[in-house]
C-alpha cells in the first residue's frame, strides 16, 4: 500500500480525528484525494458565506474532491463502509464537483442531499 498523499492536508489540522480518519480511508481507496475545506474559524466561515451553525466551525466538516472521480461514487462508498466507522451519523452533501461530509453526535441514519449545479438543494 503506498502512502497516503492528500492535497491541502494541512485543512484538517483542526478537524477532529473521525473526520481525518474518514478522509484518509478515501484517499487510500481512490488516491488523490484534495481538501477543498476543513475547519474554518467563525470568522472565516462568514467571510466566505458559510452557514451559520457551519460544522467545518467545529472542526466536524471537510470538503473533497477527487479528480476523475465522479462524487456519486465517492459518496456510494461512504455509504456502503459506514459501519467502518466510529460515529453513527453523518451527512453527505453532494455538489457537482465536490462532495461535503460531516459527522453528528446524535445517533441516526446517514443523510444524503443532492445539490444542482447552482447549489440548490434538490
């Protein structure tokens, strides 16, 4: 197994170890994984027009993306290795060319939302 090289890693440097653990498990499945964002300060957050109660605040988001990789996919995967994992609770966000995962601490089922090309909820 080669060595897991995950571009922008650094974006997880404040994530919590789940959310590392997750994105390096993608990446040794497809490779070269890139982290679009992490955790991002309130300030930062806002700046960009992140959503208010945002979990990239709390260091429980990433957004990926993976060259030709087809983020239905990747998110097929997640869904299908959940169990892999030590939380009972994530939602998948799936956009045109990225896809954004955070955990919750409330147990229950995984939530997929489908997003059209001007990040409309479908």
């Amino acid at each position: 197994m080669g060595e897991v090289m995950i571009e922008n890693e650094e974006k997880l440097d404040k994530c919590t170890q789940n959310i590392k653990t997750l994105v390096r498990a993608i990446d040794i499945e497809f490779g070269n994984v890139t982290v679009n964002s992490g955790y991002r300060s309130v300030e930062h957050n806002n700046l960009i027009g992140g959503a208010k109660n945002s979990m990239h605040t709390t260091g429980m988001a990433v957004d990926i993306s993976i060259p030709n990789v087809h983020v239905i996919k990747i998110a097929s995967w997640l869904l299908y290795n959940i169990k892999k994992y030590p939380w009972t609770r994530m939602s998948i966000n799936i956009f045109k060319n990225y896809i954004h995962v955070d955990e919750k601490k409330v147990k229950s089922i995984p939530e997929i939302h489908l997003y059209d090309r001007n990040n409309k909820w479908l």
